[in-house]
C-alpha cells in the first residue's frame, strides 16, 4: 500500500483528496486515485522494448531506468539494482522519490519510493537470475 504521506508533499496530498472528494461515490481510496491517475496521465506511453522506469523527484519526472526482462519480478529486481547502483555513486535520486515501473504494453506494474525498491533487493535474490 502506498503512504501518500512518505510519498507526497502536503500540498499535493491536499491536491489529491480534494479530486478524490469531486469523485462519484464509490470514492477511490488515495492508492486507487494515484494509480488512476498515473494510468490516465500514462495513456499511450510504450516502454520502447521493454520495460520503462520513470522517478518523479523535486525536479519532475526523468526516465531512470528500462530494459529487457522476462517478467515483472526481473524487471523489478533490475530496477531495485540500477537504484541501489546509483544510490551508492550518489546519483540524483532521493529516497523519497517515487519510481513507477511500466510494462512495455504500458501498463503501470507498481509504483513506490526508491528506499523500498533498494529495500526490496533482498526478496528478489532467488526470484531473479
């Protein structure tokens, strides 16, 4: 589950429940109204060839990472290395940064902050080769 309060700044929080309460009932919960807003916003947009990654930090979003996988897991597991790559070089991401990982149909596979994707690493160990 996503914590919009480690992820968003209160001002954008405010932003998000005040289009959640313009919604029609049955109201989306906040990780439902992030991902369909992600969705919309990412309407259309093909990871060329492969999966995409793309971080949003203070300055906007960047694409932070795509490549080849042979599944989700993979794909998720080679995110979680670029990052935790950059992290140690002292590359521009923050931990707080969120990083949403596409599917090359341009389908969102997940969405969370880097901290959790380098957190991740561990469980993907046996899952990725």
């Amino acid at each position: 589950m996503l914590q919009p309060e480690g992820v968003l700044t209160p001002k954008l929080t405010a932003r998000l429940d005040a289009w959640i309460a313009a919604q029609p009932e049955p109201r989306p919960s906040r990780d439902a109204a992030i991902r369909r807003l992600l969705e919309e916003a990412l309407a259309g947009v093909a990871a060329p060839g492969g999966y995409l990654a793309t971080r949003v930090g203070v300055d906007g979003p960047v694409e932070e990472w795509s490549g080849e996988a042979k599944d989700d897991a993979e794909a998720a597991h080679k995110l979680g290395q670029h990052l935790k790559t950059r992290a140690e070089e002292g590359g521009p991401a923050a931990p707080e940064d969120t990083v949403t990982l596409t599917r090359p149909d341009g389908e969102i596979v997940t969405v969370a902050q880097v901290r959790e994707w380098i957190g991740r690493l561990t469980g993907w160990k046996g899952a990725a080769g």
